[in-house]
C-alpha cells in the first residue's frame, strides 16, 4: 500500500503577514520539492475535512474555540495577533480546522487500510497549543486531537507521539500530563523557546512516566540525534507497546534554518523517519501519521521534508 499524502488550498489561506516565518511558502517549497523529485506521485492524495467540534473539544477548551473565532472574526481583512507572534486573518480558522481534520483523514485512512502511513502537509502548525491557551504560531494541535480520536473514535488504547520539532511541543505534553494511555516523547533544543520540555517533566499523578523530553544542546547534528533516539526513545517505546504513532514533524533542526540552532540535515531526517518508522513496523504494524509542524528555510525544509516523505516510503 503507499504513503498517503494530506494537502489542500485551504492552508495557504490562513495569511500570516508580510515576512512572518510561518508562511505560505512553506507548503509551497515543500510540493516543489516532492514534484522535482517525483515523490508526489507516489503518494496517495488524502483530502482533508474540517474537524468536528466533539474531537476538538477533546483537547481545547470551549473558551480556547471562542478565542480563535473571535480573533477571526476581528481580523476581518487585516490581521489579528493572538499572542505576540501569531496572526489570524480572515480563512485562519478554516485552515487551522482542515490541518486537524486532516490529521483525523489520515488516521483513517490508515486503518482502514487505504495507506501504510502518511504525511499530513498542513499547517498552521500545532504542536505549542495548549488546551487554553494559542501560542507559537499554533492555533489547534492536531497532533493531540489526532490521538483523542484515535482512542474514542477508533478504540486505540495506548497512542505515542514523537515530537523532533526543535522547539519543544509545550501544548502536546500539556493535554496528556497526567494521562497514562498517551506516551509524548521530545527531543529537541533545550533550553530554548518555549522553555518547557527538561529532563525533569516526566508527567504527573497517573500519567508520571508516560511523558519523556531529550533536551538536546545547540549544535548537535544527525549522529546526535540518531544516537539519543536509539537509547532514549525506542527501549521507552518497545515498553509503551503502542499502538499507533503519531509525528510532529518539524524541520526546524536543520542546520540551515534562521529559527534553531541545530545541525541536522535532509539525510538526517530520513534516517530518523526510518528508525520511527520501524518502531511503528515493530509494536502496532506500522500504524503511523506524521503531522508538519516547524521548518523556516524554504530549501532545508522541501529537502527535509521530502528525505522524510522518502522515509516513510516502504
């Protein structure tokens, strides 16, 4: 079966301003990428749907929802910020809704057996949302709707997400703190933006060891984060036994991105995809959705994401 692939108009909506890093060229330069290198038509096009409010009230809090419409709606034809750094314009709800219903497509699509695995090219990125609170250029977080969903759509009961944007998923580690059937593992720059994500969080009352951060130092490359992942991430894992995996897929650890300070490289992004990849072959048969989130030079993130899509490719 192939890899699936999430994409529509929709994201290149949501506008975010005149030299705002999350851009729309960001999808742009991605399917650039998988078009020169004939990757696209391998893969199988997923469309995406709007999600339903019952899965995003999973994760946000009603007052969360009406923060994000309202912003909206005040937006009108010129841009509303959220917080300091992260706009809505008018088709921003729209877009943000479609990214996690695309997420909610993809993981369908792979249980149904439609698709192996898949890639979700959305965005406005998720992963810094908290149930309460919009922040970091993130206005949904998919990835963790995604998980509900899986577990109170589909009956999964043990869900891990593995995170290697370099900025740690601060909103993902907050919606699953206490809950043991959500596994969050993160390995990104640390310390750094947001602030969050040291050695020392591992969760709370029930869900105490089910969240797990690599802090890793600036500067560090493909080897340091192979080498991490392989001894931090798969012997957690392989006891976690999950039964699906989920992504946040950000790029921003590329040693050319303005926004990190990190020395990966594509090639680096498909050895980890791999490694991942194998981790859902070995515990849940594969099951796997990975989800954009950051990724700030347009070059280093279409090779980036398309080592990824490579990866992810059987």
């Amino acid at each position: 079966m192939p890899t699936g692939l999430v994409y529509h108009p929709i994201f290149l909506e949501h506008d975010t301003g005149r030299m705002h890093p999350e851009c729309p060229e960001r999808l742009r330069a991605i399917l650039k990428r998988l078009d020169a290198d004939g990757l696209r038509q391998e893969l199988a096009a997923i469309p995406p749907r709007e999600a339903e409010r019952v899965w995003l009230e999973r994760v946000h809090t009603p007052r969360h929802l009406r923060d994000l419409r309202d912003g909206v709606a005040m937006a009108g034809e010129r841009l509303c910020y959220l917080d300091h750094e992260t706009p809505v314009s008018s088709a921003s709800e729209s877009a943000a809704l479609s990214a996690a219903g695309g997420a909610l497509a993809a993981v369908d699509a792979v249980l149904d057996g439609s698709v192996d695995n898949a890639f979700c090219l959305v965005r406005p990125p998720g992963h810094h949302a908290e149930p309460d609170r919009i922040m970091g250029f993130c206005l949904l977080n998919s990835v963790a709707i995604a998980a509900r969903y899986l577990q109170h759509r589909h009956g999964i009961r043990r869900v891990l997400i593995v995170d290697w944007d370099v900025h740690h998923g601060n909103g993902t580690q907050a919606a699953f703190w206490t809950d043991p059937s959500v596994f969050y593992y993160s390995i990104h720059q640390y310390p750094f933006y947001p602030g969050s994500g040291g050695p020392m969080e591992v969760g709370g009352g029930e869900g105490g060891g089910t969240t797990l951060n690599s802090p890793m130092d600036r500067g560090c490359g493909d080897g340091d984060y192979l080498d991490e992942l392989e001894k931090v991430l798969l012997p957690a894992a392989e006891a976690f036994r999950p039964e699906f995996v989920l992504v946040s897929a950000g790029f921003d650890a590329h040693a050319a991105d303005p926004l990190g300070d990190m020395r990966m490289t594509a090639d680096g992004f498909r050895r980890i995809t791999e490694l991942v990849r194998g981790l859902a072959e070995s515990t849940c048969g594969g099951r796997l959705v990975s989800v954009l989130e950051g990724g700030y030079d347009l070059e280093a993130l279409g090779a980036s994401a398309a080592a990824h899509v490579r990866g992810l490719l059987k």
